[in-house]
C-alpha cells in the first residue's frame, strides 16, 4: 500500500499520504526519527516500486475520500526524493486532482539538480533544518557518509532561487543537541536566506529512534520560538484516521501504526470502528510493542523499537 489516510496532520490538515520507497529507507539515521533507526542508509536514487501501481494506489484513496482531503503529501517510510518518480508522480496529481500536492523532505540531496527539478511543481516543499553546524549536523541526523553538511546547505539555497511555491521550515528541537541560543541564532540566520513562507517548531512529541532523546524544556521552547517565530506544533496533533481502505482492524492498526504515531487509545477505537478485538493478539504476538513516551502509550511496529 503506498497511499494511506487521510491522516490528520498539524501541517497539512487531511492528508492523504504517498510513499514511494521501502521501509526506513533514508540517506539519515535521525536520533528523533518516529520510525526508528534507518535500515537501509543510502544516497541512490532508484526507482523502487512500478510508479503506475503507485498512482494507482492513489487515485484509491483520492477517489474514496473526495471532498475530504487537503493535501496529497509525499513523505515516504524514509526519505521520498530517493525515489526517481518522484517528479512523475507530483505531475500527475497536479493533473489528475484538484488537492495541492506537498513534499515532506530532509533536504539532503538538494545539492543533486535532478532531485531539485523533480520538486518544481509541488505547491509546497517542507524542508528539515534543524542544526546550523557540522558536528550538530551529524549527531542530529547520522548522515550517509556521502552527504556534508555545507552541500546539503548550499542545495537547499539552490532550491530557494528557483522555486515558485511555498517553502516551509522545520526546525526539530532535542534537548542538548540543537537548544543552545548561539546555535539557534546562528541557524535563523541560515532559515532567512531561504525567505520561507512558513517556519514550524517542533519537538520529539512522538517516541524516538533513540532513548536519550528528550523534549527540551518549556523555557528553551519559548526560547527557540522568540528566534524562529513561526507557529509551535509542539502538541501532538488530534483528528480521526481515514480508515476507508483498510479491510480489518489488524491491517488498520498495523498500517496506521507504520506510518503514523499511534496512541493505544487511538488503536482501541480502530478496534471499535471494526467491531474486532484484535490488538491483544498483535501484542501478544510481538507485531507491536507498547512504548510510554511523555505519559502517553504508544503503539509501535516491534522493528521501530530499538535498546528499550
Ligand atoms: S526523521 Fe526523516 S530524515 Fe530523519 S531518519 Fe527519519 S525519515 Fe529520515
């Protein structure tokens, strides 16, 4: 399944998400990652699956939720400008749908012009900055040994001069990593060049590749927010899952809580909504794992969970 939702998003409202690559494949192996830790760490641009079966996929989920979506969005189980449709896939939505098409990336191959050109048409390229250093750079993200942080820097600047749509900003905020005031002001600096339309901060509200990784405290938040303005989406968000697609409340939850934080609350109302008790069996039968992060349970693929 490629396409999924509409998930509710604090960015991008209803969003029907597409990934075009695999599982956890990312040129990153960020410590805050909600996916947990990269399995396959690459720069290679391939063209993973058919692009028809994908859009296929998505005409599905567009066709069965018309009139509530707000945002197509390519987010991918990793990192979606590896995929080499890409640039295909965001024409043909353009053409085929009246939704605004949106690109959740880390920006990390931006300095390749190919990846550039594919992002053209899309209404909206979120964009990760989070760091304004080199060795910030590589405790935050783990990057592919191929990837420096002064290309990836320049290629976002390259990105900005020639982009006609919005460019928004996401600044993830870990405690200790990124949170000095030097470093913030030395990275609002770095935002500025690019002019974005939106700026948003944020903090590891869902549980993280790593155990260590903390939410900073409230002061060093309102802290970042005085540098960066923007709007704070700290919060994790609310809304009902798109569950149309789904044939069972195992395949619901286990769907759902691939690509999307689930709280144990939220995958007991998937169960309802199919009147099928089957949680504890994906439980007990280690599919899942319940994680407690900031005094919520989360529900979480077994493979996302890693040294806890
Ligand atoms: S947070 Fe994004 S960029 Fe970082 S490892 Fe996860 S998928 Fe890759």
């Amino acid at each position: 399944m490629y396409a999924y939702g509409p998930v509710p998003s604090r960015r991008f409202g209803r969003s029907v998400g597409v990934s075009p690559i695999p599982d956890k494949t990312c040129s990153y192996s960020c410590v805050y990652c909600q996916l947990g830790r990269t399995r396959h760490l690459t720069v290679r641009r391939q063209s993973f699956f058919k692009r028809e079966e994908i859009l296929r996929d998505i005409e599905k989920v567009v066709h069965a939720n018309e009139g509530k979506i707000d945002f197509i969005t390519f987010v991918g189980d990793g990192e979606p400008t590896l995929s080499l449709d890409l640039g295909f896939l965001i024409r043909t939505c353009k053409e085929k749908f009246p939704y605004r098409t949106a690109v959740i990336t880390n920006g990390s191959l931006f300095w390749q012009e190919d990846v550039r050109n594919d992002l053209l048409e899309a209404d909206v390229v979120n964009v990760t900055m989070a760091v304004s250093n080199e060795q910030a750079f590589h405790r935050m993200h783990r990057p592919h040994p191929g990837i420096h942080f002064k290309q990836v820097q320049q290629g976002i600047l390259d990105f900005a001069s020639v982009y006609k749509g919005e460019i928004w900003v996401e600044i993830m905020l870990v405690d200790t990593v990124n949170t000095d005031t030097e470093s913030m002001q030395a990275l609002e600096t770095q935002i500025d060049a690019i002019h974005p339309a939106r700026t948003f901060v944020m903090v590891p509200t869902r549980p993280p590749a790593e155990p260590w990784v903390h939410i900073p405290p409230p002061e060093i938040v309102m802290n970042a927010l005085s540098i960066f303005g923007g709007k704070n989406i700290t919060q994790p968000e609310k809304g009902a899952f798109g569950l149309d697609e789904f044939s069972s409340a195992s395949e619901a939850i286990i769907e759902t809580s691939r690509r999307h934080p689930l709280r144990l609350s939220q995958a007991r109302t998937i169960e309802a909504y199919f009147a099928d008790r089957t949680l504890d069996h994906l439980l007990s039968a280690g599919k899942l794992k319940v994680v407690d992060y900031q005094g919520h349970k989360y529900v979480l693929p077994s493979e996302f969970v890693f040294g806890k």
